[in-house]
C-alpha cells in the first residue's frame, strides 16, 4: 500500500496565520535561508508548500524547547 502525501499550496496570508510571523519578518528568514522558499507557480501567484512552513515551524518549537549547552536559551 502506498501512502502519497498530497501538496498544499498556501499564500502569504496562508503562511502568516500558520506562523504568525508578518510579511517583511517572512521575507527576511527567507533571504537570510532560515525560511523555505517560496514558489512562482504563475506569473502573478507566489505561494510556499504547507509541508515545509510546518516543518520549519516544528523545528523552531524544538530549538527553542532544547537548552544551549550554557544553559541559557538561543537567540532566534
């Protein structure tokens, strides 16, 4: 039996509910790499694939939950 994962396309909105995080904050992680990529599927539609903004938002709940070696919390 073959489990296929179906892709989810969500929109800037989309991905500042999921998130929380404002327009220029997105674009900021995205250039800087800290954010996934976002997809020009036509000429006037950008979106991100659900999938990764919720990987990406799982690892950040990790990283902020994991103690620094010194014992003080990481900066984001």
């Amino acid at each position: 039996m073959t489990t296929e994962k179906t892709l989810k396309f969500v929109r800037m909105r989309g991905v500042q509910e999921l998130t929380g995080i404002g327009r220029s904050q997105i674009y900021s992680l995205e250039k800087q790499g800290r954010f996934p990529r976002r997809n020009k599927i036509l000429a006037n539609t950008t979106v991100w694939i659900e999938e990764e903004v919720q990987a990406w938002m799982a690892a950040r709940v990790t990283q902020c939950r994991c103690p620094s070696p010194s014992g003080k919390k990481e900066a984001a």
